[in-house]
C-alpha cells in the first residue's frame, strides 16, 4: 500500500515495529515509507511501515 491509496477514516490490520503479531491499527500521521499509528487495544502509539498496512473489514448485519 502507498500513501495515496490509505484513508485515514478506516482502521487497518498492520504489522507495527516491535509488536509480535498484526494488531488493530488507525492511521495517525503518513510519512514518506512509514504510519504513525495508535494501536486500537492498547491506546499505544507505534510506526508502521505502509507496505504493512491491510484495510479492516468489517461485516454490518442488519437484523
């Protein structure tokens, strides 16, 4: 993924320097190759590297 393609409304699966595993992801700042990003769980800021970034789906039911 590249900077134009993020939208900074959705939240993203991603990959974020130091953590284990994918975590839960809003995209705060873009850089040049990077993402500042809070970590949904935590409240945690980290970086992310955009070729890390995978939009969020999310199923919406209607019952």
């Amino acid at each position: 993924m590249d900077e134009s393609q993020l939208d900074l409304s959705i939240d993203y699966w991603a990959k974020v320097i130091g953590q284990p595993d994918l975590v839960e992801v809003q995209v705060l700042h873009v850089l040049t190759n990077t993402a500042t990003v809070c970590i949904k769980e935590t409240g945690e800021t980290g970086v992310a590297k955009l070729c890390d970034l995978v939009a969020s789906q999310e199923e919406k039911m209607l019952i």
